[in-house]
C-alpha cells in the first residue's frame, strides 16, 4: 500500500509539474503575441459545428470552428480566418475585438480564447501536484507496516 501511494504520487506530481511548465510557456508565448499584437474588430462569418468521436468515453461531442473576417490597420481584409477558439454565446454576424501579428496578419487571436488555455492547464497541473506531493508525503511518512 505504502509503495502503490508513492508511486501513484510520483506519477501525479510529475505530471502536474509539466502541465504547469506547459502553461507558464503558453503564458510568456501570449504575452510576447500580444505585445506586438494589432487590435481589430473582426466579424464572425460562419461556424462549423461537428461530431466528433472520443475513443476515451465512447461518445460523440459537438466541436465548432469559428471563421472570421476583418481588416488590417494598412487596408488589407482578411475573411474565412479560423480562430481557434469558440463560446456558446457566438453567432453568425456578432462582432468581437481580435488581435493579429502584423508580421502574418492570419496569425489572430481573442485574449479571451488565449487566458482560458493558461487556466485551464494550469489549474489542472496544481491539482495533480498537490495531490502527488500529499500522496508522495503520506505514502513516505504514513504508518509503518511490520511483517
């Protein structure tokens, strides 16, 4: 019991520490994006919804792709762009403020699509690593078991 508890620890703390790598390097990539990043107002043009199958749980989920079109500082229009990112309150028609690299104008982003990513990732590599290290501790200093 004792070794399953640091085992199963270790396993829980490594990977949470590398989901907090992976979003503090998500992070410092956000933020170098969005220091160089333009600001436009972008128009969803369409949304492709979709059934995809996960083979973990054996069930369909409903995936969409949003595309948008704006314009660039220096004139130039950009349409059917994906943007990676999607939210139950989007609809054909709304517009919403988009930022895009100057350097690869195709290249946009919503500071609300890039900071759930962050989140997410983070949050869920802090749970891990808690629970590995209270597991890693209790399995190290728990009740000794004589034979």
């Amino acid at each position: 019991m004792k070794k399953a508890k640091i085992v199963t620890g270790g396993v829980f703390l490594v990977v949470g520490i590398i989901m907090l790598i992976v979003a503090f390097v998500v992070k410092g990539n956000n933020k170098k994006f969005f220091k160089t990043a333009v600001k436009t107002e972008a128009t969803i043009e369409h949304i492709d919804s979709y059934r995809d199958y996960n083979r973990t749980t054996g069930k369909y989920r409903t995936k969409h792709d949003v595309y948008i079109s704006y314009q660039t500082a220096d004139g130039a229009f950009y349409e059917d762009v994906k943007l990676g990112y999607y939210k139950n309150s989007m609809r054909e028609g709304q517009t919403l403020t988009v930022y895009y690299d100057p350097q690869a104008p195709t290249d946009v982003q919503a500071k609300e699509g890039s900071k759930l990513v962050v989140w997410i990732t983070g949050g869920i590599g802090a749970l891990f690593s808690v629970i590995g290290g209270v597991l890693l501790i209790s399995g190290a200093v728990g009740r000794r078991e004589y034979i």
